[in-house]
C-alpha cells in the first residue's frame, strides 16, 4: 500500500464479478490513484470459478458485505475514494455514512430504507428472485436472457450477451430480500445515515434509462440527503442502462467522476 497516494476502492454489485472494474481500476491507476476492486466475500478471483462455485456467497447479507468493505477501507493508511454500483452503491452510501472514506461515488445505487418508488420495471427485474422466497438463502444466476432487462437494455443484444459471457456470476439473493422489504424494518441492513453532517463528499450518478435502479429510484435516494449539510450531488445519464460501468460508454462516465473527484480536490498525490 503506498503512503504518498490517493486510493479508490470499486465495490461492485450483484451479477457482476470484481474483474468488471478492470478498466476503472488501469484506467484510475494511470491517473495516479492506487486503485483497486477487491470481490466481495468468498468471491473467487476468477469468473469461471466464482460460476462454479456459487455456494461460497449463498447466504451473504447487505451487513456483510459493508463489513467486509469496511475492513478493507480501514486497512489503508490514507482514506480512500469509495466507488460502487448497484448494490455497491448502497454499500458505499453506508461506508461513507459510518464516516468511512474521503468521497464517495454512488452508480445506479440499490434503494436504500426510506426510498418509496417502485416502478414497474424494478418489479419486473427483481422478480425472479423474490419470487422465490427459497432464494433468500441461496445464490441465484441470472440466464442472458435475464441480464439484456436488467443490465443490457441500453445497449446491443450482441454487446448485452458478451458482457455476460464476461462477467456474469451467481450472486446471493438475500440482499434483494433486505432492500425490497426495507421500509417495514425498523433497523433494515439498508438504511443509510443521510444525517451525517460531517463525512465526504457523495456523488450520486444515475443511468435514466436503467430498468434495475430506474432514474426516479436514485433521485429519490438523492431526496433524502436534504437534511444533510455535507456535499451531495446527483448527476443523470441519458440513454444509459444498468450496464452504464461495463459496456461501451463507460470511460464517459469514469472521465466525469474524476473531474468530480478534482472538483471536490480530491487528486492522486494528495494522501493525507
């Protein structure tokens, strides 16, 4: 771990495995940062393995799985820039209201408590495995046919179907179950501290044409930060899906969260 630099931890979310942030990671890197995409727990180091292996993260929680981030963001000397999607975006919302991390980015973030939209389309995606109340306990696979709704809509059929032949993997169902049902939890593993005054800056992106996290979900996520001081920004998409980290256009949208990060003068080099 170098002491003189500026790390970013990628937090990814259900379906996809840690090796989807690769080209963030070379891409941050090169910037300078020392960047990084550790799997969540039990994750295998390879897509292959992870596919072969699904029972290693059946069971595994949202509370989990901040935990096991949380570790990982204290490990380093210097704190870091924390970046998830989907579910890793709620993880980081978390992480960054524990008052974990320097800034915090937020990609297409799972709802969080006290989110009240529930479009049609988050319904039709998330079915499959609520449907099942079996699937709690288990890791679920998604077909390609399944992964073009909920992560390649905005994109080809051809690119939707190589993206899941790359990074594709079963994932567990239970966190689904713990955001679906989080507004009839009192203390629901996906409640955020919005409140917190003092942690990092947070940047809240959406894909507007996302049918796992639709725009109005994560508009409403950026609603509930309106008690807090603390910088929180939302920034929109257009015509981009769920697969917005992993497909084509990912670069545009890596290239404003950096120039996000120096607007808040967060730069490699700057550790501290």
């Amino acid at each position: 771990m170098s002491t003189d630099s500026v790390p970013v931890v990628f937090i990814h979310g259900l379906w996809l495995h840690s090796s989807s942030w690769q080209p963030w990671v070379d891409l941050f890197a090169s910037r300078g940062f020392d960047a990084s995409a550790p799997g969540w727990p039990g994750e295998a180091s390879t897509v292959e393995e992870a596919r072969r292996q699904p029972e290693e993260v059946a069971g595994l929680g949202i509370d989990d799985v901040t935990e096991h981030y949380a570790r990982i963001v204290r490990s380093w000397p210097n704190d870091p820039v924390i970046i998830g999607h989907s579910f890793g975006g709620l993880i980081t919302q978390k992480l960054l209201g524990m008052g974990l991390g320097r800034a915090g980015i937020a990609i297409d973030p799972a709802q969080m408590k006290g989110v009240k939209p529930l479009p049609f389309a988050q319904l039709r995606s998330a079915f499959p495995v609520l449907g099942n109340p079996a699937n709690k306990k288990k890791a679920v696979s998604l077909t390609a046919k399944q992964f073009r709704y909920r992560f390649g809509n905005a994109i080809s059929q051809a690119e939707s179907d190589r993206t899941f032949e790359k990074y594709a993997i079963p994932s567990p169902g239970q966190p689904l179950f713990e955001a679906a049902f989080a507004n009839f939890r009192k203390n629901s593993p996906a409640a955020v501290n919005t409140a917190n005054t003092t942690r990092g800056p947070l940047l809240l992106i959406s894909g507007q044409q996302d049918h796992t996290v639709p725009d109005v979900v994560t508009r409403a996520s950026h609603k509930l930060y309106r008690n807090s001081s603390a910088v929180t920004e939302l920034k929109q998409f257009p015509g981009l899906g769920h697969s917005l980290t992993v497909d084509g256009g990912w670069s545009g949208v890596a290239d404003h969260v950096l120039e996000w990060l120096a607007g808040q003068g967060v730069r490699a080099g700057q550790a501290g």
